[in-house]
C-alpha cells in the first residue's frame, strides 16, 4: 500500500494518521451525487465541519454520528463564474446578488461558500429537488444565490421589478426553503435553511443595459432589479444640401428711362451727358473714376467752347 494514501499523496503538507479522515471537498472521490454532494460522517470523534464541507460527526458537532452534512459545489464558491459579463439582466443581478451575500457573510464572520444559478455548473449547485413549482414534485427549482454555511443555509431569489416578479418571487422563495430542507431531514443534515438576510443595493452592468438590484422589506430574502431605459436621442432632420435643380439668374430689373428735368438738362445716361456713374455695379472705384472724369469732360467744353455751351446754351 502506498504509505502517503493517509496523506492524500501530499505527507509534507497532508496529515491522516487514522486513514479514518473524512471526505472534504480536497477529496473528490466522495462525491456521491452530482447534485448532492454528501459528507459522510465517521463514528465519533470527528469535527463539525468547515463551512458545512467536512465532519466526521453529525453536522450539529455532537460527535454522535451517523449525520451527513449536503454539499454543493465541492464545498468551494462559484462566484468565479460571475466575473465574465452576463448577457441577460437577470444573471448580472443574480452575481451581484451573491458578491453581496459573499460580502455580508464576511462583515458578519460567518464562514461558508455562495453559490449562483449562473455559468457552469451553477445549476448543479443551486438545484432543489421538486421544487420548480407548488404542484409538480418532478422538475427540479434552481435557487439564485445559496450561502452555505456550518449552521444555516440562506437563500436568495432575484425576480424583476415587475408585477410577476413580486408575485412569483415570494412564492418560489418559500417553496426553495421548504423544498430543501426534505433531503436535509432525511440525511440528517441539521442545519436549518432560511430567507438570506436584507443585502444592500448594487449597480450592475449587462448585455441588456445597465441596472440595479435591491431588497424590499416586504419580502425578505427577494431582491427586485430593473435596467435603465435606453434614452432616445430625436434623428437629427438632413441637412438641405445644394439644389440639383438648374440655377435661376436672377430677375433684373431694367433702369427707367430719364426724364428732362425743369431746367431742360438730362441726369446722367441722357444723350450728350457724361458718363453713367453706377456704384451699385462697379464700386466705389469706379464712382470715383467716373467723377474725374465728367470733371476733367466739363472743364474741356469751357475752355473749348465757352460756359454757356455746358449750361445749355449756345455752343
């Protein structure tokens, strides 16, 4: 026989001077149910347990024997599973729900193991035997988070923040306690099984949005959670771009003839005046220009051929 058996092949740091060492959740070949994995205890002089995962006596410690101690999950915590982003709101709320229950237990120095309905593995851990509804004793209930602990095992149940949710999460909570405590009672598990204690608020992030989870004290051990609506930005208007259409010129409208003024002059335009001086068109460089240049036009015809030619009179 191999010597280091007694000390699950590990002598530096393993110890079984007995060979008579229980089954724990190192010691994998105990395993006697893919749902309940069970603690055999051994005729006296065994401990309690560790976080309800080992003894060698009754799970009370009395050392009477014969008590069996349920085990989910080898014994370990399943949070791990929580650490990659969940799709649904409802296993995001479910992990946060039980970082909170693993955080509670912990502030309260309460030892034990969480485990959740989410990933692999975690309806495994989390299944009650016919406990899926109040008629059907076939179809297994899958609680959301279980804290088990040495002396009591606390149950979560996360529903949405709707009217099924506050109806049915009651319901499933209570039928998960009493669902669970059969198997306990006909192995001798003596641990009693309860609502979980009222967890804080937590903020959580989803494949369906953002959201929380919180407690309500009508309902202890049901914990509520709704996402944010997604806010609706209004689809800004297309912007007008440039017509494709041909480009109309614009109408101009034509300059009215002149008219003789009182003295028998014409304004500017009118036959043997000067030049049109037209600001409108051709800026105020060109008005300019135009003015020099009637000046230099007039006081040609004085010189040439008198004032009164200019003012209308015989030239």
């Amino acid at each position: 026989m191999n010597g280091c058996a007694y000390a699950k092949n590990n002598p530096v740091t393993g110890s079984d001077p007995t060979g008579l060492e229980s089954c724990g959740p190192s010691n994998y070949s105990c395993t006697r149910d893919t749902i309940d994995t069970v603690n055999k205890g051994g005729e006296g002089g065994g401990d309690s347990g560790n976080s309800g995962t080992t003894g060698g006596g009754a799970s009370s410690g009395d050392g009477n024997g014969g008590g069996t101690t349920v085990v989910r999950s080898d014994g370990h915590t399943n949070l791990g599973n929580c650490l990659a982003f969940q799709a649904t709101a409802h296993d995001a709320a479910v992990c946060a729900s039980g970082f909170a229950a693993s955080t509670w237990a912990k502030q309260h120095h309460i030892d034990g193991y969480v485990t959740v309905d989410v990933g692999k593995g975690g309806s495994t851990a989390n299944a009650i035997r016919g406990a899926s509804d109040g008629r059907s004793k076939k179809n297994d209930g899958y609680a959301d988070v279980v804290l088990w602990t040495k002396d009591r095992v606390y149950i979560w149940e996360v529903k949405p923040n709707t009217d099924y949710g506050k109806k049915d999460g009651p319901e499933d909570l209570t039928r998960y306690i009493n669902k669970l405590e059969e198997p306990f009672d006909s192995v001798g598990d003596e641990r009693d099984v309860a609502a979980g204690d009222k967890l804080p608020r937590q903020l959580f992030n989803s494949g369906q949005g953002k959201g929380a989870v919180w407690p309500t004290d009508s309902a202890p051990g049901v914990r509520f959670y709704g996402t944010d609506k997604k806010r609706t930005r209004p689809t800004p208007s297309p912007s007008l771009g440039p017509s494709s259409g041909p480009v109309e010129e614009p109408t101009r409208t034509p300059t009215a003839e002149p008219t003789p003024s009182a003295t028998g002059t014409y304004g500017p335009g009118s036959p043997g005046a000067g030049p049109e001086v037209n600001a409108g068109k051709y800026g105020l460089a060109a008005m300019v220009t135009g003015v020099v240049w009637a000046t230099i036009w007039g006081t040609g015809k004085v010189l040439s051929e008198g004032p009164a030619c200019v003012l209308g009179g015989a030239c």
